[in-house]
C-alpha cells in the first residue's frame, strides 16, 4: 500500500508505536496501527484459521 485513506481498519507495521508519517496519518484518520501478533489475533477470534 503507498498511501493510507479513510476506508483503511487496519495498519498491519513492525512497529505500531511508529511515529512514522505514515502511521500518524493513519492514526488521524481512526486507523488502529497493529503488528503481525495482533492481525493474527484478530483473524483468529473472527474464527480464522492461520
């Protein structure tokens, strides 16, 4: 993904403390930045199979 929009739930990074560009505009837009860990945890409560 080069750019994050107003549709985007999720920002999967390394780090989601990040104060990276990205990821502050993410949060302004009420995008939660997670890590792997916590995608995996996600999919895996929706039912998921990982």
């Amino acid at each position: 993904m080069d750019r994050v929009t107003s549709g985007l739930t999720y920002l999967v990074m390394a780090d989601p403390d990040s104060g990276s560009t990205k990821a502050r505009k993410a949060r302004d837009l009420g995008t939660e930045c997670i890590d792997l860990a916590a995608l995996e945890a996600i999919i895996q409560t929706a039912g998921g199979a990982i």
